[in-house]
C-alpha cells in the first residue's frame, strides 16, 4: 500500500490546495490610482504674480503652491459670514443627509467583512413522535410513542478561494470612500453658495442704496424746478422731464428689493432654517475684504484636493473591483458545513454520554452552463470600469476649467473694476459740474438728467464689479478644494479609514 501522505506529488497537491484554501488568490486586476497631470500650470500664459491695484478695488498676490486653510471663508474677515457658514455646515439637511450616507456605506462594507468569518447558529428542537408498529421504535426503550429533544450548533464556512469575497469588500469599501468625498464637495458647495449669497446680498444692499441717493437727488431738484415754474423761471416741460425719469428710477427699486428679500430667503435655507425664522447677519461690499493673498495649488495636487475627483477615483477603484468579483463568479466555488450536537428522549438526558451527533460536510460548485450569461456580466463589469475610467477623466478635464476661468475671471475683473471706478469717478465729476451750471442757468434739465443716469450706471458697473472681485476668489478657492484636509475632523476620519483598511487587511 502506498502512503499517500508521504507521495511526493500528492504532497504538493495537498499543499498548494491548502494554500489556496487558506490564503485564497484575488482573481482580477488589482486597482492602481490613475498618475496626477504632468502640466506645470492651468493657464497657457504664465501665471501672474499680483493681479489688481491698492487704488483700485485692492491688490491680490497669486502664491503658487501655498496651502489652503480648511475654514478658507474666513479670508474674506467678516465674522458674520464665518458665524454664518459654520452654522450652515452644522445645520443644513443636505449635509445630514450626506453624512448618513456615508454611515450606510460604511456599514455595508463592514456587513461584508463578516463573510471572511465562519457562521455559527444554535438551535433547539424538541418534538414528540409515534413510530409506526410494522418498525422499530428509534429509542432504546422501545416505545412507539416517545419526545426527541435536539440541540445543535451548526456551522457553515465559504473559504474565499478565488477572492470572491474580497474584491466585494474592496468594491463597498471604495464607495464608502466615494461617498465621504461626496460629503466633503456637500460642505464645499455649501459653505461656497453661502459665501456667494452673502456676495449677491451686498451688492444688491449697493445696488438699492445707490438707487436711493440717485431718487433723493432727483427730487430735490424736481422740487426747485417746481418752484422756479410758480415763479416762471422755468419751462414746464422740464418739470415734467424730471418727473418722468424720477418715476423711472423708483420703478427700479422693487425688482432690486425682492431679489434682497429672495436672497435672504437664500442664505436663511442654506442655515437651515424656515424661511419664518431670517437669520440676524446682514451683509455690506464694506463689512467684506477681498483676500488679498490667494493660494494656487500645483495641478499635480488638484487631483488630490477636489472632493469631486477623489469621489470619481473611489467610483473607479469600486469598478475595478467589480471586474474581479465577475471573474470570481465564474470559477467555483467551496463551502464547508457541519453541526454538532446532542438528541435525548428527555431534556434531563439531553447532555449524557452516547447523546452526541455530528456532521461536516464539503459542497464544491461550478459553473458548467449558463448559456454565456456569467461571460457577458464579466464584459458589462469591464464596460463599467471603462466607463467610470471616462467619467474620472471628464471630471479631471472640468477641474482644471473651473481653475482656469476663476484665474482668467480674477485678472479680468480685477482690470473691469479699475475702469469701472474711473467711469464713476468722470460720471460723478460731470454730474457735480451740471448741477453747478443748472443753478446758474447756463445748461438745462435735460443735461442734468442724463449726467444723474450716467452716474447711476457707472456706480453700478462699480459695484457689480467689486462684486465680481469678491465671488471670483470664492470660485478659485473652492475650484481648488477648499481646503477639507486640513480640518481636524477629516484627520480622524482619514486614521480610522486606515485602521479599518488594515483591519480589513488582517481579516482577509
């Protein structure tokens, strides 16, 4: 007889199927994170180091590769705006719900982990039964009439051969990180739209004031017009000029004060709040300093930055891991179960020697024919990962735009706010000079008018465009991430997801 534990070959059999058995191969591509973009810059021009001037509306310095602080809103040095953004962060449903989110993805990865770990069950089962009189009767006591109590453990165990179970739990591990860096663009887009409401606020609290002062100006010199006409000084016709464009000008103050009302509305929503309960902070173009030193990251670092293309490399890596988890499916499968317990005719007896049972049993599938339907699930997993490859690339591409038109919008506006503020200078200068001719009669109302109308325009272009200055810095610091990583909290979080990764690691 041969000893079939000392055969050299089946030895190496044995072994290799236990190392399989054991450790398991993970079938499919291993994920590998795409490389950042060699590109030095995001503009084809080189970066300016300083755009804008301190006469005209404030300088600002380009610093190339400086880092981004994690509340980057407070640059703006408005306290009521940082108060404001923090409840927004604390109170918002949306960020409720994204954070739930998360908590449900993390639990369904750790759900999945417990299929690296065998399953134990218990049962008891006590049942009373009549054997038929042409048999035997089952119990040492003959009786045909007798109780059967059971109690079991039962256990089942799938070794993860082929790393089935593994790229499972690598794929909902990947979109829980997807869904934490949705989180992250949640409160990014957040704390931006109120930072941007805040913005819109002021100017249009500009907008309505500068109307205000135009309409008081106006009617101080329809009442002199009206005066000069009782004395017959002056025509008529002037008087009902003035009154025509004085109505003109208080018909633009309603659109001006619903969209303040609206806006406010906005910024009470984004806290959180009902539209019943307005927020107390109110913003001015004053209460608002531009950032006077803004942060460019390398494009080398944007990748890791924006909230969106980390949340597109996890829906990638959770791809790749699908495509392993078809290739799985397609090659079989083992599962190991066995029970031990006890069976007694009385529970007193349920535990004495000669009471015991048991069974192990081993069940091996596979796949002999499904008509193709396990190949094309193989393919539609590799047409997915082709798929989230694009849309990662995509959201690449429309990255480097968003840093892109905030820095073309930053030089741009900055240069329109300088001419703006010298228009308004020449049109306030020139309404002055008619106001002085009209009192000595050498020009007539309809000069005045239309100097009142070029002041006007020209104070709103002004502030339209300081406007711009400030929204354009809010778009470049949120195009650039704005910053997550530096939160204390994002550091917790990052230690636990390496913790998990390693207990995840231990397990399999």
């Amino acid at each position: 007889m041969v000893n079939t534990f000392n055969h050299p070959c089946k030895s190496a059999a044995a072994a290799v199927a236990l190392t399989l058995v054991l450790a398991g191969c993970a079938v499919g591509p291993n994920f590998k994170a795409p490389a950042a973009p060699s590109e030095s810059g995001y503009l084809k021009d080189t970066l300016p180091a300083q755009v804008g001037s301190a006469d005209a509306g404030g300088a600002q310095s380009l610093s190339v590769d400086r880092d981004i602080p994690a509340q980057w809103w407070t640059l703006f040095h408005s306290k009521p705006l940082a108060d404001l953004v923090d409840e927004s962060l604390k109170h918002n449903p949306n960020i409720d719900v994204a954070r739930a989110a998360l908590r449900e993805a993390n639990e369904t990865t750790r759900s999945q982990v417990g299929a690296y770990f065998p399953t134990v069950t218990g049962s008891f089962n006590p049942t009373r039964q009549q054997t038929p009189a042409v048999l035997s009767s089952a119990v040492n006591s003959g009786a045909y009439i007798y109780a059967l109590h059971t109690a079991q453990l039962n256990i089942s165990y799938t070794p993860d051969v082929f790393g089935l179970n593994r790229r499972t739990v690598e794929s909902l591990d990947a979109q829980a990180e997807s869904q934490r860096f949705q989180l992250e663009a949640a409160k990014l887009s957040l704390a931006s739209n109120v930072v941007v409401a805040a913005i819109q606020e002021a100017s249009l609290r500009a907008q309505i004031d500068s109307t205000h002062r135009l309409i008081e100006l106006q009617r101080n010199v329809l009442d002199s017009y009206k005066r000069e006409v009782v004395l017959g000084q002056e025509n008529e016709i002037d008087v009902l000029t003035q009154e025509a464009q004085l109505a003109q000008n208080e018909a633009a103050l309603p659109p001006l004060e619903k969209q303040l009302a609206q806006q406010r509305d906005l910024l009470t929503a984004l806290a959180g709040r009902l539209s019943a309960e307005e927020i107390e902070a109110t913003f001015s173009l004053d209460s608002l300093q531009l950032p006077a030193d803004l942060p460019v990251s390398l494009p080398s670092k944007l990748v890791a930055q924006r909230p969106d293309i980390r949340a597109a490399e996890a829906e990638l890596h959770s791809a790749s891991a699908e495509v392993g988890v078809a290739i799985a499916n397609r090659l079989p499968n083992l599962a190991i179960t066995g029970s031990y317990g006890t069976a007694a005719a009385t529970i007193g007896t349920l535990f004495t020697p000669g009471s015991s049972l048991w069974t192990i049993a081993g069940d091996l599938t596979a796949p002999v024919f499904d008509a193709g339907t396990l190949k094309h699930r193989q393919r539609a997993a590799e047409a997915a990962y082709d798929q989230a490859e694009a849309q990662y690339r995509a959201t690449v591409v429309t990255a480097f735009q968003n840093v892109a038109d905030s820095l073309h919008a930053i030089a741009s506006d900055a240069e329109a706010l300088r001419t703006a503020q010298n228009a308004e200078r020449a049109a306030k200068h020139s309404l002055d000079i008619a106001q002085k001719q009209l009192l000595l009669g050498d020009v007539g109302s309809l000069v005045v008018i239309n100097a009142e109308q070029t002041w006007l325009q020209a104070r709103l272009n002004t502030i339209n465009a300081q406007a711009n200055r400030l929204s354009d810095s809010a778009a470049l610091l949120q195009a650039l991430g704005g910053g997550w990583w530096n939160d204390p909290e994002n550091g917790k979080v990052m230690e636990g997801d390496k913790a998990a990764a390693a207990s995840t690691a231990t397990a399999s």
